[in-house]
C-alpha cells in the first residue's frame, strides 16, 4: 500500500479550515485493514449554521452572487475541473484509502469527476430564459436565476464522485453550497477544499460540514436559510430528508436513492459478448453501485449456457488489496456493510436459494471487509435477496420464458433507477424499454453514466435528475417578468 497524502481534516467554510464548535472528532478507518486512519472534525447544529450564514452572505453580497459574470463563474469552474485531473492520483489513493474501492475504480471515478465538473463548466454562461410575445401590448420574459443556497448530502460509495455530480449543476447555476459527505469517506471531499480556493472561488461559495446524519444532516434538511437540497443515499434516509424540507421551508428536494436493477438477457443475446461485458460492470465498486443489476433475468433457452460461462468469467475475478491494480473487487466499505452483506447472504441459504458461487467472506491476515463475488441460483421472486438492496456483491440469477412475464417481474420491486436489455432485435430492446419503470434503461451496455445524460430514478428510487441539463434546472428558480408596452 502506498502513502497517501491526508488533507486538513476541519471543517471547511468561508475558504477557512475551522475547528468545530464544539470541538468533537469522529474516526474514519481503512476497511482494507480495519486501522484508523485519522480523525476528522464533527460538525454539528451550530456549525451548519455558520456555513449556511457564509453560503448566504457569499450569495446576496459576495462577488459571486452579484457582479461575478456567469462567463467568468465558467472560467473557475472549468479551473477547478483542471485542477482535479492534476491532483488524480492524490485524489484516486485517497479515495482508496478511505472507501476500500479499488485503485482502477477510483481513478475512474476521479476521471468522470473531471469530465463532469468540465461539462458544467461550459453551461454557466449559457443558462437562458425565454421571451414569450403575448400581444402588441405585452412581451413576458423568464429568467432563470440561481436558487440561493443549497445543501448537498452524499453517500459514502462514490464519495467524491457524487458530490461533483451535485456541485458541477449547482456551481453552474450559481448557488452558493453547504456540503456534507458520509461520515464512512469523508477525505476527499476535505481533499477538494483546497482545490476550490486554489480556483479562486470566493470565499463562501462551498462550505463543508462533515459529521453524522443524525445531526449535520437533519440541521441541514430542516434549516430554515436552505433554499434547495440535493441528496444521494438510502431511500429512508431520502424519506428523512423530504419530511425535513416538507417540515421547515418546503424547499425543493432532489433525491437519489436505492435500486434493485434488473437486467434482462434475450434468447438472441451474444452470450459470450453479454458475459463478458458483466464482467467488468457487475461487481465494479464492489457493486456498492446504486444502479447494480442485482438480479438477472436469463431467458430461459440460454440460460445453462449464460451461467456456465458467467460464472467461469466470474471466477477469474480477484479480491484483495485494492492497490494492487490487477485486483478487481476490494473490501466493502465499513464493518456494518460487511455483516449486512453477510447476513443477506446467509438469508439467502435459509430461505432456500442456491448459492452457486462465493458466498464467502475473505480476509488478508484476518482483516479486512472483503466478500467474494456471489451468485445465487434457484432463487424465487418473493425471496429477501430478490427483493432488497443489498448494496455488496450478491447477484441472483432468474430464469424467465415470455416478454411479457419478464417485464412484469421486473417492474415487481417499489424501486425504478435503472435496467439493462441485451438482444440485437431493436424493436423489442424498444418496446421493453418503453415498459420498464427505470430511471435509465441501458440497451446492449449497462452502468453507462455520462454527463449529457440524466441520471435518477422512477418510484422509490429518487426525485429529480443528476447530471444533465436537467440537473441544473433543479438548481435554478424561473421568474416571469410581463411588461406592458
Ligand atoms: P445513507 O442514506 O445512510 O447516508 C447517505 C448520507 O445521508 C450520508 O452522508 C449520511 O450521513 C446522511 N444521513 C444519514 N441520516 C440522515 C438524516 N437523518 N438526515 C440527513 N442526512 C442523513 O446511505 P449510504 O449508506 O451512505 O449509501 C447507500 C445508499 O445510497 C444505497 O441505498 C444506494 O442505493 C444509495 N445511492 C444512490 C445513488 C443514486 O444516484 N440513486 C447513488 C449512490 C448511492
């Protein structure tokens, strides 16, 4: 394992590294070797409300918020993306460091990271209204102006790569930002602070407060001077959030949550090109991926064959130290992830499913969170690891005849963030597609996020769109101006 290089562990606002009023820490641990790395300061109640005073005042009378021209907001936008892509490496082994993921993924992530905060970059200074002609006597405008200050809460799976999903829309509409990443990863969010200032954001323009849910979060949710908050987490976390906003402000609320992917393989499929592009998807990120196709329909003229070859595929996959690059799944992220994982594996024994391959935990010198990459067979519909997230590498395999029945199951779960089709017979990718209750439906790839594109979910699965242009209406308000002439 290499050294890496720790950021300032305070919190971070009005471009300053403060200590938390009240002085607490929490710990955060390598999930490779269970050791602590260091502890971070604990926000609280009080210190949201600071970071929310500096976010306000950089927004209603700092340069950003007023005389700053949407053009020059792109230009230190676009200067931060820069300057991630120059510190990936730091940025990658921390992330490695703190979240377990490998170093491959997490390269990758900082990489789509850099491509995002890029693609919003060149949106700033092109966010415009309408003129709406009514009558000879009257002409209304819109405007699109930013939204005021916004709160951004995310998950510990994509620790810095979702927070830029949020920060690239909310920076392009010009919103000032109170951020909280999860209490499990909070170092490269702390990592970008200095990145910020280096840019040349003004002071207040991102504020971070870490520490738990519980407090930060629920201060944050439930905050009166908050205009909008953007979240990425478990629906009943999501639940929380919504009743905070309904509760205080009514401010608007984005929310992406969980998923139960199904992922739908037809008797014309490729068999060795669908095996092999799972591959590399299914148990990327130790498939702590919100859209993971956790459960597969396999058509059911195919599927000895699918499983033979899936599994052999599956076998050359390698659990260990996620620095080592030729190894593809690390350890999950916490103690409480790994026994959550485990226990769903152990369910799925009980409740009488087969487990046909891993199923194991797996250790280097009796340490570390690390599952094997698991497949279950023989699995009914009804069964808990066909119906959770279980958010670890458990995939169960599903046997379907008809198009019908296969939609049908899977649109049978409360969640809709996304579904993959693989069959050359575009008609039919089409027409399941337009049957699917998913936020995204991927046709003959999966897991294939980009920033052009919107990414969120159906029922359960969230409210409101990341990535996108449609992520930057949400950070936007519009005013209708008429005028009588
Ligand atoms: P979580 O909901 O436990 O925590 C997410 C964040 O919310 C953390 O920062 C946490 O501190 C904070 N939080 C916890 N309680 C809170 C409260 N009462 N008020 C405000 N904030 C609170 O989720 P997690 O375990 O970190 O992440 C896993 C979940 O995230 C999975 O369900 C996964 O599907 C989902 N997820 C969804 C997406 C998506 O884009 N749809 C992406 C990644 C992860």
């Amino acid at each position: 394992m290499s050294k890496v290089q720790l950021p300032n562990t305070k919190l971070f606002i009005n471009n300053e590294w403060v200590e938390s009023i009240s002085g607490k820490k929490f710990k955060t641990f390598n999930p490779t070797n269970e050791e602590l790395i260091c502890e971070v300061s604990e926000g609280d109640k009080e210190d949201v409300d600071k970071a929310v005073k500096a976010a306000r005042n950089a927004f209603e009378n700092g340069p950003w918020g007023t005389t700053m021209s949407s053009e020059e907001r792109g230009r230190i936008i676009l200067k931060l993306a820069n300057l991630i892509e120059n510190h990936k490496e730091k940025l990658a082994q921390l992330e490695t460091l703190d979240n377990g993921k490998s170093i491959v993924s997490a390269r990758e992530d900082i990489d789509f990271c850099v491509r995002v905060i890029r693609y919003f970059g060149g949106w700033a200074d092109k966010i415009q209204g309408k003129t709406i002609p009514i009558s000879s006597e009257f002409t209304s405008i819109t405007k699109h102006e930013a939204i005021g200050v916004v709160a951004l809460i995310v998950a510990w799976n994509y620790p810095v790569m979702l927070l830029c999903w949020k920060l690239g829309p909310a920076l392009a509409a010009g919103c000032t930002i109170v951020a909280k990443s999860s209490e499990f990863t909070p170092l490269t969010a702390l990592y970008l602070c200095e990145l910020f200032k280096e840019a040349g954001f003004p002071p207040g323009v991102f504020n971070l407060v870490n520490g738990f849910g519980a407090t930060v979060g629920n201060a944050l949710s439930y905050h009166m001077d908050i205009d909008k908050i953007s979240f990425t987490g478990s629906t009943i976390t999501g639940r929380k959030i919504m009743e905070g906003a309904a509760k205080s402000n009514l401010k608007p609320v984005t929310l992406e949550l969980g998923g139960k992917s199904p992922n739908i393989f037809f008797s014309d499929c490729q068999i060795d090109h669908c095996v092999e592009a799972a591959k590399d998807y299914v148990f990327s990120n130790n498939s702590q991926n919100c859209c993971f196709s956790s459960r597969f329909f396999v058509h059911e003229s195919i599927h000895d064959a699918f499983l033979a070859l899936f599994t052999e595929k599956i076998k050359q996959l390698k659990v260990g130290d996620p620095y080592e690059e030729s190894n593809n799944l690390g350890p999950l992220v916490s103690k409480q992830q790994h026994d959550r994982v485990l226990g769903y594996i152990e369910k799925g024994k009980s409740e009488g499913a087969t487990c046909h391959l891993g199923g194991v935990k797996h250790q280097i010198d009796g340490k570390g969170y690390f599952v094997q990459p698991t497949i279950f067979t023989n699995v009914t519909d009804d069964m808990t690891i066909c119906k959770e997230e279980i958010f670890g590498p458990v995939v169960v395999i599903l046997k379907f005849k008809t198009v019908d029945e296969v939609i049908k199951r899977a649109n049978n779960t409360t969640y809709g963030l996304a579904a993959g089709i693989w069959t050359k017979d575009i008609s039919l990718a089409l027409n399941v597609s337009n049957k699917l209750k998913a936020g995204s439906v991927w046709v003959n790839n999966y897991d294939n996020c980009l920033p052009q594109v919107p990414f969120g979910g159906f029922k359960q699965s969230g409210i409101g769109r990341d990535l996108s242009e449609y992520a930057i209406q949400s950070y936007l308000s519009v005013k209708a101006v008429t005028i009588a002439h």
